[in-house]
C-alpha cells in the first residue's frame, strides 16, 4: 500500500493535481506491480508562502510549480528499479501536464509490512 503525499503551490488547478495522482498511480502499478484499488493519495495545495524551498539545489532551479512527492511503501525494491521508477515518473507526469522536469522532487519512504493497518484496527501485512 503506498501512501502519496503530492504538496505543490496553488499556481495548479484543481483537475491538473488529479492528472498528477493519477500518474503517480499508473506509475506505481507499471513499476512497482501496485494492485489496482490501492490508491491513496493526499494531495495539498499551498500558497506560494507556506513553501518554504531553496530555489535551487544539486544543480536544479525550482520553479513556483515544483511538485513534492513522499512516498510511504513497503521495503524491498533495488536502487535499479527505484532509478527506473524516478524516471519514468517523470514521463508519466508530462504526458498529463506541462511540469519541468527539474521540478519534480520524489521521496521514497521504506517501511516493513507489519507498519501499515487497513482499518479495524488489524495489521493485515504482518
């Protein structure tokens, strides 16, 4: 079960930030084998000064529509695939909206499987 985290500026419209989850999705299904109906994304808009981001950073210039994108999901895929995931990320969101690539930030963020809970208060990967 992946959690999604999509925070950008408010410079998105509303249909625009759905496009964006929805590749995240379909990305996450292409890459990582995420079954269908396991979607659950959060996505935040903000004012452009309840951002507070360095304007550049390992060589990239961020602009006022830099997406910030944490993913929470079980551990256990290799550096190869992760590289794989970035990149194809990336296409996926730029076939959807027009986004700089530079501008798109990904965070990945490993847990074991008995970390999650589904509801009724069970751990139903442990």
């Amino acid at each position: 079960m992946p959690l999604v985290r999509i925070d950008t500026s408010d410079e998105w419209a509303d249909f625009e930030v759905r496009l964006i989850g929805d590749a995240v999705f379909k990305t996450l299904q292409e890459v990582f084998s995420v079954p269908d109906g396991d979607k659950f994304q959060v996505i935040g808009r903000h004012a452009l000064c309840d951002l507070n981001i360095a304007s550049s950073f390992h060589g990239m210039e961020y602009s006022n529509q830099i997406l910030l994108i944490q993913i929470t999901l079980n551990e256990g895929r290799g550096p190869e695939l992760k590289k794989i995931f970035y990149k194809t990320l990336v296409q996926d969101i730029q076939s959807v909206v027009n986004v700089r690539s530079e501008d798109v930030i990904v965070n990945l963020v490993e847990v074991c499987k008995e970390n999650w809970s589904f509801g009724n208060g069970l751990a139903q990967l442990a």
